[in-house]
C-alpha cells in the first residue's frame, strides 16, 4: 500500500504558524511514502516566503514532488515576472519544474501551470503534456499514475470555470493514453473529489479522480477549514482521507474519508 500527503495552497507571507507547526506534526505521524505540494508556496513571492517555505518542506518527510503555483510568480516586480518569473521559486525550493517519482507501486508527475501573462489563470503546455505521457507509458496500468498541477481540470458546481486549467481538454484526452487517472491540484482553496467523465466525455469511457486540496496553513480559506488529504492505495482501491484544523492551537484532525474501486475503465465511489 502507498501513502500519499497531498497539501497545497501554503501562501508564506499569509500563513499561520501556528497550523503550519500542527501540519507537520500530522503528516509526520502518518508516516507517508510521498509527500505532493500543489503550488502556491507564498503569497508574493518575495525571497522571505520562499525562504520559510522551504524550511517548512524540510520539516516535513521525503521524497517530496513539489510544483509552482501563480502566486510564485512576481506580481509587482514587472522584470522578474517575465524575464525570470520563477527564478526565486527554481534558486530556493527546486529547479526542477517537472518533478518525476516512481516505484513498484506508483508514478506521480507534476507540470508546472504557473505563467507570466495571467495573474491568476494557469496553463498546460503541449510539450510538457507529452513529455508526461511519454513517461507514464513506461508503466503498466495496474500502479497508481498520479498528475500533478496547481490550476484543476474541473472546479465543482458552481466555481468559476475560468479557473480550470488552459489546454485542460486537449491535455486530459492526451494524458488519457498513458493511462493516468488520477489528477491533484490546489489553487481553489476548497477540498473536492470529482470526476473527469463529469465535464469531458472521451470515446474510450475514461473516467479519472480530479482530487482538489484546500488551503493547508494559509488565512485565505474562503470559508473552509485549513485541510489536506492523505490518499492511500492497494490495486484496485483508493481511499481519500481529509484532516482539517478547526482550531489552529489543537491537532489536525480526520474529518472525511471517501474511498473508491477501479473497474478498468475509471473509479466508482464505494
């Protein structure tokens, strides 16, 4: 079985301490075999924000797939939002913005969406789209393939659709081939589980999970708890656990859990 922490949206800059400190504790005691961080690391992407985000990352377990979000890119500093857009991000947490984790039971790929033209809006380029397929070809369908992106590929009813990632359907339908069908991302600040099949309707019945984390330690919770989800998977099955913290002086605490089967063709609710 694999242990998956799935965080994302800390904004450094608007974070609570204390919850942060709670957070780590948490994920810590669940001993996870793989820690994603979903974007959106700072709130302005100022070299401070960076530098307790990574302090904060180092206090939590590895091997961690960490990826960008807009907020990491400079809104007010006009030079370094399109001449170096992520170059704090890539010299303090990663240079890698197409981070890549595998083992006999797992393949999760992360694909930077973060870009200079929007402030808020994300992006799929083509080439990082094959790039992922080619990998996760290499795989059989059995193990768990798991993308990563800041921005979703589908929002729930009633968000704003202009927050779904640009390229979203040209991309799910290619990523489809490789066999990938569960996709995390962030961004929204309100925990969700849906499927593609809701939104995009593919010839083959391709059905994949589009799992969304809230914001784990940020103020910004607009109206919903500070949560992350801890997903765990045994071939056929996976269940999404979500902890949240009413109450940033006591723990992170198991507020949910939904779980799901594989049937060859997508995933049922069970």
């Amino acid at each position: 079985m694999r242990r998956i922490a799935h965080i994302s949206d800390l904004h450094f800059g608007a974070a609570d301490e204390l919850v942060a400190e709670r957070l780590i504790e948490c994920v810590t005691s669940l001993h996870p075999h793989l820690v994603i961080v979903s974007g959106d690391l700072t709130q302005r992407a100022r070299t401070t924000q960076f530098q307790a985000a990574k302090a904060f990352l180092d206090a939590l377990p590895q091997p961690q797939l960490v990826i960008p979000g807009n907020h990491d890119v400079p809104m007010y500093n006009v030079y370094d939002r399109f001449i170096d857009p992520l170059g704090k991000y890539e010299r303090i947490i990663t240079g890698d913005l197409e981070p890549f984790v595998s083992d006999d039971e797992m393949a999760v790929a992360g694909i930077n969406t973060a870009r200079s033209l929007t402030i808020k809006g994300g992006r799929i380029g083509r080439e990082e789209v094959r790039r992922l397929t080619d990998k996760m070809a290499e795989f059989p369908d059995k193990m768990l393939k798991i993308v990563v992106t800041h921005h979703p590929f589908d929002v729930p009813e009633g968000e704003d659709e202009d927050d779904i990632v640009g390229r979203a359907r040209e991309s799910l339908a290619i990523i489809a081939e490789s066999g990938a069908d569960v996709f995390l991302s962030g961004h929204l600040h309100k925990s969700h589980i849906g499927h593609s099949a809701r939104r995009y309707k593919l010839d083959n019945g391709y059905s994949a999970l589009i799992i969304q984390a809230g914001t784990a330690i940020s103020h910004r919770g607009r109206g919903e708890e500070n949560s992350f989800n801890m997903i765990e998977f045994k071939h056929p099955f996976l269940t999404v656990h979500r902890y949240t913290c009413p109450i940033p002086s006591e723990p992170f605490r198991l507020a949910a859990t939904e779980r799901f089967a594989h049937n060859g063709r997508g995933w049922s609710r069970m």
